[in-house]
C-alpha cells in the first residue's frame, strides 16, 4: 500500500471485490441497518465477513459506515452489532453518533473510529475535540473544506484526515437537511434521502431555480491534495455500478501511482479525466477546494440522461467465463474491455452465448449469467464498456 | 428556568425575558457582521438592565474562521455563554469560568437522551435539544442541564452556498421557493455566509416545567 490510502465505495459484494481489484485500498460498505444509504444493496454480516477476508487476503481494508443518527432502540442495537462487526474483524467504523464512540472508548474495542463527514467537521479545534474526548483515530472532513483551510488545519493537527475526492454532493451542509424528510418522509438522516435538492422548484411564483451542486472531480488539482499529506481519499458513490466503480478508481490510482514515483504529466491526467468523463453522465464541478463555489458548479438545467457505456462485466468460475449483462448484447458484438491492473483496455468480441446449456443469439435479461466464448484472454470481473 | 429570547434590537425586548441570545458573526443567521465595538457595547447595555446575554455562535466552522474567533474570544468572555454547535467552542473555551456557558444548540446531531447526557461529561454546561426531540424529556427527567426552543421557525437546509448570488436573483429581498409540484412554498433567504431555507410558520413546542432554558427562537418570526 501506498502513503495515501484511496478508499472507494461498495454497494455489495461483487463490487466491493471490484473496487479493491481496480486498485483501492479500502473500501467503506453498509450493513443492512445503520448506515446512510439505505437503497444500496448493502451487506448482511456473513456477507461483510467474505468482504473482509477478501481485502485482509489482499493486505486491504473494509471500513463500515454506521452513521446514522440513532434513536433509542437503534442506539442499542448499533452497539451489539459494533461487537460483531469487531468480531470480524473490520478495520474501522465510521460514525457519527458521540454514543458510540463513547462505547468503543470506554469497551476498549479493537476497531478504529472514523468520524464520518455527517458531524462537518471542518476545523483543526473540533478534530481536537474529538480526539481527546473520544480517542477517535480519523476524521472525514466536511465537504465545505478548501485546499488552503486543510493546509492550515494540519499543521494544527496529527490525527488521521480522510477527504471526499469524487462523486455526488449534498448542495446543503452534510447533515444539515431537512428538505426530503420535509417533502417525502423519507429522512436523509436515517439514510433514506430523495435528493430533494435537485428537483425542480419554481421562485417566486414564476423562474425556474434549480439548486443541487454538480458531482465533485478532484483530478485538475489532486495534485495539490496529495502534496497537503492527507490520508485517504475518498470516493462516493455506493449505488454506483460496477462500471464506475472500476473506472473512477482506476483513474485516481493512476494518477497516485504517478504522483508517487515522479511520473505525473499531462497524459497521465488527459487519460483520467478522459476515464471520470466516460463513466458519469452528471457534470463535474470542484465544490469547495478551490476556496469559493462559483456557478459551473452548480447545476443550471434538468438532464436526465443515463449513461450507457457499461454493458457487462466478465466472471470467471471454474474455468468458465460468464457475462453479465447489463444491456441487449448479440453474439459477435465487440466491445472495450479493461481489467485490474492495466491501464490499456483491449477490444473483445463475443463470438459464442450459452445459456442454460443452450446457444443464444442475444442476451434477454439483465444480470443473467450467461456463459460466453470470446477471442481473447479474460479475467475476473474484466468490464465490457461500448467502444468509443 | 431561564427564559432566552433571540435578540432584535433594544427597542423591542421581550419583558418576561431573562436573557437574550444575540447574533455574532459566527452564526448561521447572521446577515450582517457585528464589529467587534459594537457587540461589547450591547453586552455592556443588556447587562445594565440585568439581561444575561449568550451569543448565537451555531455555525459549523471553517479553519480561518478559529482564527477570526480567537480574536473575539476576551469579549465573548465578558458574555453569560456561547450557542454553540461546532465543538471547536469546547475546545477553544475549555478553561472557560465557571459563570459562563457552553450551550449546545445543534440542527440535528442526536436523538436520544444519552448522547446528549455524555455531552454533558465532555465540556458541555447545557444542551438544547435539536428540534423534533423534545419528547426525550418529560415533567420527571431530570432538567436542569437541558434547554428546549418552545418557539421557532423549521431549518429545512443549510447551506455555505450561497445560492441566490449563484443564480443572479437579489440577495437582499426574502424570496419563496415552491417544489414545482407541490403547493406549499418555503423562505430562502441568503446569509453572509450561505443559504437557509425555512418554513414560515412557526413551531410551538410544549416544554416541561422544570426545563432549565427555554428558548424563543423567534430570530425570523415577528411579534406582535
Ligand atoms: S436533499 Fe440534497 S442536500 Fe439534502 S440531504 Fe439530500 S442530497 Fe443532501
């Protein structure tokens, strides 16, 4: 592992298994309660225990988000299910609730606390705070931090940082907004966010407002972020698809490698900014880094598109290889693969589909597991993306 | 108990109050910034009249912000106590004497009783319960370290954005937002550090008796 830990986000299993063959170091996962996003699929404990020895095999880590703000009887019941995630040994949790940190505190447990990014901490007196009171090991800073405030606040400091790089924004302080729970009951809060933010309003009566942010992309200027000596870098995003998942992680650790051995250049950054704009079809804005927001980071029309480039990704079993679907794909289409650990991507094409021990021309459903032949050497969890 | 009234102005103070809760320049309000002469002076004119005085510091901070507070940290000292959210403020005033208060006053960071119990061991002298939870105190709790806002207008977002500014619309006029297939409208109004959107009605809470501090958060709501 590198100085810099690039922590990516996984919604289940397979993609957890993505985002660390792609090159990250950690992954941040949810169980099924507790956590901030209570659409994902989300892990059950058996399921985060086959995550876990998965990263550890691989000398990576699992940290588990249990960061709701909770009630009384979900207080209790996070405290018994903390033991079990200690019992199986998950590196970290992240939380938000001064209760729990108090119980991993005071039980002396062997897990390390993050503070998730909920609590905006965005301040070298507050990380203070909640080292000494709490004994906390890391801090998700607040999206609200810019460059120049986290270089301030670590000369002030020695506890862990972890930042948000990538990925969708509340247009609001984190954890302050009420608007879904106000609009829909559905409380953003205990995970459940409609994102409120970006609908459609009208002011005063007639003009059009639209107010959500634009996804945060960090590459024009990660190079600063790296020099500052923050710890992780996070990316967000646990409803994601495979497909975004391997790309944006690929990029970044592209260009971490780069940076680390003195390699960094024009190319290295063409390639991943090239990689982050293929795989999102929302716009890209800076959010806070660069001191002030300014309006292209905001949102300034409805855009629906859905992007469309993931078509499947490979699994390899018993010396079988599968696809799974995620489009209508017909035999002998071609299509761009990429796989761990290399930065080309390589044209494949599907020359034979079996299905239930029978030949198929297309794929009829998504996420079937359809057996395939194809022209080329394969590998586990290979992505198949449109060829641009 | 204590009565806290947000504070308007000196022509216009409530009489029951027993204190008034003044916006600093480190509020989420705050629409203007009160030099630092002035606020010492208003300290000054409340407590003449035997007012305490807390100060609404309940912005989340960013690091150059500390570096503003510490140079009003004296004439904070020279109040009753802060409204607090960010725990940067236990941090920066954790010798603070025993006369002034911690106050915590957060948006929604906790809704059980026992998270705002271990406040209470980490610095903290009071805790206001965010809004939503005032149900975790009844006529037989033990009240004398919690504070409850009976009146106030609902935060629906809070935003460092200031999104008016963003969009070209005047930042100084109260302007309503409606969701576009909704009927009901909302206030957005920019601060000098961000955005709120608010519901207009005001909020009337029930509190027990024995409440320590009750709070008339009336900051936006005008009285009559
Ligand atoms: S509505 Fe928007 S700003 Fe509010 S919590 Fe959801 S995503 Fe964040």
């Amino acid at each position: 592992m590198t100085r810099f830990e690039l922590l990516a986000p996984a919604g289940d299993l397979d993609k957890l298994k993505v985002a660390l063959l792609y090159g990250a170091d950690a992954v941040f996962i949810g169980g099924k309660k507790f956590s901030l996003r209570a659409k994902a699929n989300n892990f059950t404990l058996e399921e985060i225990k086959m995550g876990v020895e998965f990263a550890h095999n691989l000398g990576k880590k699992v940290h588990v988000t249990v960061n709701i703000i909770p009630n009384e009887k979900e207080l209790e019941e996070a405290k018994k299910y903390i033991k079990e995630l200690v019992k199986i040994k998950v590196d970290a949790i992240i939380v938000s609730s001064v209760a729990l940190m108090e119980y991993v505190k005071n039980n002396n447990l062997p897990i390390d606390v993050h503070v998730s990014t909920q609590c905006s901490v965005s301040n070298s007196s507050a990380i203070k705070f909640y080292k000494e009171e709490f004994n906390i090991k890391r801090i998700v800073l607040a999206r609200e931090c810019s460059i120049k405030n986290i270089e301030c606040m670590k000369k002030e400091i020695d506890t862990e940082i972890e930042i948000f790089i990538h990925g969708g924004l509340c247009s609001s302080i984190s954890g302050r907004c009420h608007l879904s729970d106000f609009y829909t009951q559905r409380k953003a809060n205990k995970g459940c966010c409609a994102h409120s933010c970006r609908w459609t309003y009208k002011i005063d009566d007639d003009k059009k407002f639209l107010f959500g942010c634009k996804d945060l992309c960090s590459i024009s200027f990660f190079s600063k972020l790296l020099d500052l000596g923050i710890n992780s870098f996070k990316i967000e995003g646990r409803m994601k698809s495979i497909h975004y998942i391997a790309s944006v992680v690929r990029a970044y650790r592209y260009y971490i490698d780069a940076y680390e051995k003195n390699m960094l250049n024009e190319e290295v950054i063409n390639f991943c900014n090239k990689e982050l704009l293929r795989c999102e079809s929302r716009d890209y804005g800076k959010s806070f880094f660069l001191g002030k927001i300014d309006k292209s980071d905001m949102v300034e029309y409805e855009k629906k598109e859905v992007n469309n480039e993931f078509v499947g990704y490979i699994r390899v079993i018993d010396d079988k290889i599968f696809l799974i679907p995620k489009t209508l794909i017909f035999k002998n289409d071609c299509f761009e693969m990429i796989v761990p650990n290399k930065i080309d991507s390589q044209i494949i094409k599907i020359e034979k589909m079996v299905l239930n021990e029978e030949e198929v021309f297309d794929t009829r459903h998504v996420n079937d597991k359809i057996e395939i032949f194809v022209d080329k050497n394969v590998c586990d969890y290979a992505i198949l993306r449109k060829i641009k | 108990m204590e009565k806290v009234y947000a504070y308007k102005n000196l022509f216009n103070l409530a009489k029951d109050a027993d204190a008034f809760l003044v916006e600093t320049e480190f509020s989420s309000f705050s629409q203007y910034v009160i030099k630092k002469d002035e606020l010492e002076n208003l300290i000054s004119k409340l407590k003449e009249i035997n007012k305490k005085v807390y100060l609404r510091c309940d912005r989340i901070l960013l690091e150059d912000e500390i570096i503003k507070l510490n140079e009003y940290k004296e004439i904070f000292l020279h109040s009753d106590g802060i409204f607090f959210e960010d725990f940067a403020f236990v941090e920066i005033f954790k010798n603070h004497p025993k006369k002034f208060k911690l106050v915590f006053f957060p948006f929604e960071s906790f809704n059980t009783l026992e998270e705002a119990k271990i406040l209470l061991n980490h610095g903290i002298d009071i805790v206001i319960l965010p809004h939503g939870n005032e149900n975790l105190l009844d006529e037989n709790s033990n009240c004398d370290k919690f504070g409850i806002s009976c009146i106030y207008n609902e935060i629906l977002f809070m935003s460092r954005r200031k999104l008016l500014s963003l969009k070209d619309i005047d930042n100084n006029e109260t302007h309503f937002i409606q969701e576009s297939t909704r009927l009901s409208k909302q206030i957005i109004k920019e601060t000098n550090v961000g955005t709120l959107i608010y519901n207009e009605k005001k909020e009337i809470i029930k509190y027990p008796k024995n409440i320590a501090f009750l709070v008339y958060d009336t900051i936006f709501i005008e009285e009559n």
